[in-house]
C-alpha cells in the first residue's frame, strides 16, 4: 500500500507522471485516472489500479485540439466537432497515428480523444509534454467519481496523487462519438446531445449506443456504472408498490415521492434542472450505497438533453445486467 495524498499541486502531479507515475485529474464530467499515454508502463498502472480489462480502452486527453494532428488523422466533420465542442464535455473516435501504443487503444486502430474543460488540468497538460491516458477514475464497474474523496473511496493506497479541483461542473461521462460515412455515430450519450451535435455539423446522428428503452439481449450489456444496492427503474409507483416493506431509496428528477411509503427520496433537481440531476446523480448514487438500503428505486427522466445520458447511465446501473 502506498500513501495517497489529496491536494491542489500541479508540480507534484506532474512530477509524479514524468516518474511513469499515475495521478488522478479533475475534469468537468468526471474524475479521471491519468498516466502518460505514450508510454507503455505508465498505461498499464492505470489497467492495474482499476482492475479494468486490457480490452477495454482509454481516452487520451490533450491540451487542445491542435494536438488532435498529432495522435490521430481527424477529418473535416471531427474538426467541425472539435471546434465547436473543445475544450469540452466531447470525445472523438479518429484513425490513430502510430505513436500511440497499442496498449492505450487496446489494440485498436482507432483513438478516442477529448480536450477536458477543467483549470487545473489544462495547466497540468501544458506542464507536462505528452497526452494523458484516462479512464474514469473508480474501481472498474463502479460509480464514476465527481469528486476527490470518491476517487480516495475507491482507489486509495493504489495511487500517489489526487489533484483536488472540487466537484464536478458536468458529473457525467462525456459524449463518445464517431463520424462515419457522412453521418454520426454516438457511441456514449453525454453532456454534448445528439442534437448539438447535428447542428454543428449538419450531419445525422445515429445512436449505436443501446437505447433506455429498448430490451437488450443477455449478456450484450455489462453491468457499469452500478452501485451494490440493487437498483431497479421504471414506473415509479409501481415500483414503490412491488417493493413494500424492503428499506428502499428513490431517485427521482423534480418529484417528492416519501409519502408514498416508507422510504426516503432523494431529489436530484428541485427546480427541474436536467443539468443540475445529472450533476447530482452520482453523488447521490454514493451517498445511498454507503447507507443500508435494500433496495433502489428510481424513475425514467426527461430524455432532452443530458437527460439521456442520465437514462443511460441508470439503466447500466440496474441490477438485472449483473
Ligand atoms: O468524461 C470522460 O470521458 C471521462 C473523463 C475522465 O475524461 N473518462 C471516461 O473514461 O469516462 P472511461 O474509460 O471510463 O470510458 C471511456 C469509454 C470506454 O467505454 C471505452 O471503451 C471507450 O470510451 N473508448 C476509449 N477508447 C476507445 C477506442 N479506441 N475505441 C472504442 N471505444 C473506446
Ligand atoms: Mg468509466
């Protein structure tokens, strides 16, 4: 076990990478675990602590999107996208150049790249002269981290350094997308939405990504981004009827539901600020898990906007993909 220290130091951080150390960032969607992302050793620290799949692969994080021609070959529309998205909650799918390592695309031919939104990282990423690696920083399956006592819940002892850049501003993973034939293909819903993402553009935009809606087949989804407590969503009231009498916790967007039974709701957004909900969501997710909870429930939300990658995220997190 190796001592893991919080604080706000961008010299220490950086000190800790260029030794092939690994540290975890702020960003604006969520905590990231970051190593460099050119170099082979630092890369597999990161699968290590995670306890993550060597199939699954990284995001590199750049500076800004003049590094874009440096890792990847990107084409006019993923300019566009850059462009008017970057710095920003926005991840982009490209042909990769060959000094990326296999090891940070997991084999793949292609590099997912983003520029994130956050302060202290961008100044981290102009100390230091390679991109870095990295996946959400939590134990691999778990709730993403938006803040950095999350990130010491999950992965301390395991790392040196947490840089402290608070809360989360987006709290939700960003947007993954792929241009692709003269269209789009949306790998991950986000803070950017699909319909952003066509007007900036103007090209169409098709969701790959399963649907909040629609059935899946065994085994095509892993469980993500689940807490333990089983968690179930749909109808809320029938839910709450089904469930009488198990210790239960609702999730709900604007509504309270705790007359309905016995059971304590937690509200994500009073005002109705589909923002706001998801930058709560998976603190609030945490929250409930740490308590003795049989059970979660919670409902489908408004799918404008972020809403859909709230959608997304809590139909991952149901307890029938375990
Ligand atoms: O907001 C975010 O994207 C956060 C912050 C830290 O930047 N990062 C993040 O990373 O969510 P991670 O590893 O938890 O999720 C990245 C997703 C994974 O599902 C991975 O499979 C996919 O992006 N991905 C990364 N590189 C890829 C590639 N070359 N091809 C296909 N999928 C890729
Ligand atoms: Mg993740």
């Amino acid at each position: 076990m190796m001592f893991t220290e919080i604080g706000t130091n961008i010299e220490k951080a950086a000190q800790f990478l260029l030794n092939e150390d690994i540290v975890a960032i702020p960003t604006e969607t969520v905590y990231g675990l970051a190593g460099n992302a050119l170099n082979e050793n630092s890369v597999s620290k990161i699968y290590v602590a995670k306890n993550r799949p060597h199939f699954n692969p990284l995001i590199l994080h750049l500076s800004g999107i003049n590094q874009l021609n440096q890792y990847a070959f990107p084409d006019q529309y993923s300019i566009l996208l850059a462009e008017a998205f970057m710095p920003g909650p926005l991840t982009l799918l490209l042909p990769k150049k060959s000094n990326v390592p296999d090891i940070t695309t997991a084999g793949s031919d292609k590099v997912a790249v983003r520029v994130p939104n956050h302060t202290l990282t961008l100044e981290l990423l102009h100390a230091i002269h390679f991109p870095l690696a990295a996946p959400s920083a939590n134990p691999s399956g778990y709730i993403s981290p938006t803040t950095a006592t999350h990130v010491l819940e999950g992965l301390n002892g395991k790392i040196p350094y947490i840089l402290d850049g608070g809360f989360t501003s987006v709290g939700v993973e960003s947007t993954i997308c792929e241009v692709k034939n003269d269209h789009i293909i949306l790998h991950r819903t986000g803070g950017i939405s699909a319909s952003m993402l066509k007007e900036a553009s103007g090209l169409d935009v098709i969701a790959t990504v399963h649907q909040a809606s629609t059935p899946h087949t065994p085994g095509q989804l892993k469980s993500h981004y689940a807490p333990n407590t089983p968690l179930y969503r749909g109808n809320i009231d029938a839910l709450i009827e089904q469930n009488m009498g198990r210790k239960t916790a609702v999730i709900s967007f604007q509504k309270d539901y705790s007359s309905r039974g016995n059971l304590d709701c937690y509200v994500l957004s009073k005002q109705g600020n589909i923002s706001e909900a998801a930058n709560q969501l998976f603190a609030i997710m945490r929250e409930i898990d740490a308590k003795e909870y049989d059970i979660i429930l919670t409902e489908i939300f408004p799918e404008e906007g972020i809403g859909s990658a709230i959608n997304d995220r809590l139909d991952r997190a149901q307890f029938l993909h375990k």
